[in-house]
C-alpha cells in the first residue's frame, strides 16, 4: 500500500513539475524581448535548467511506466495463479466499500 501511495506522489510530482515548465517557457517567452546583457544570461541560465528539468522528467515518467508495468504483470501473474484469492480478495473489497458507501 505505501508503494502505491509513493507511485501516485510521483505521478503527482511529475505532473506539477510538468505545471512548473510550462509556466517558466511561458515567462522566458514573455521577456525574450527585453533587453540586457544580464536578462540574457539570467534567460539562458533558465533555458538549461529548464532543458535538464525536462530531460528529468522524461526519465522518470519512462521509470514510472515500466514500474507499473512490472506491477500489472506481477498482478496478472498472481490472479491466474491464485484465481480463488484474488477473488476473495475482490468480494472483501466490494463489501467494503458497499458498507462505506452505504453508511453516507
């Protein structure tokens, strides 16, 4: 359970971190029109913190996929070799949240 609440920070992660990027283009864009040679270096400076940032992301989005991958194969492996318990499993759950949705 605590692996899937760390998979779901990361895909939280990288959706802010996507959120981040897109507004710092956004300002880069904004000022590429001004002028002065330290705006130009402070733009450049962000333009390759930007690129790394991106390059990051692509990596962990590509490390995010295969892990769940692995998962669903994992999964997929114990159902069709345990088919009665992961059907216990599935009815327990449904009676969960049956009983949880009932009481509102």
């Amino acid at each position: 359970m605590d692996k899937l609440a760390n998979e779901v920070t990361k895909e939280q992660l990288l959706a802010d971190f996507s959120v981040v990027v897109a507004d710092a283009e956004a300002l880069l864009k904004a000022t590429a029109n001004q002028g002065g040679e330290k705006l130009a270096e402070v733009r450049a400076k962000a333009e390759e913190s930007l690129r790394v940032m991106k390059d990051r992301m692509v990596d962990a989005q590509e490390a995010l996929v295969v892990k769940t991958r692995a998962a669903a194969k994992a999964t997929d492996v114990y159902v069709h070799e345990n088919p009665w318990n992961a059907v216990g499993v599935a009815a327990a759950l449904g009676l969960l949240i049956g009983f949880l949705v009932g009481r509102r």
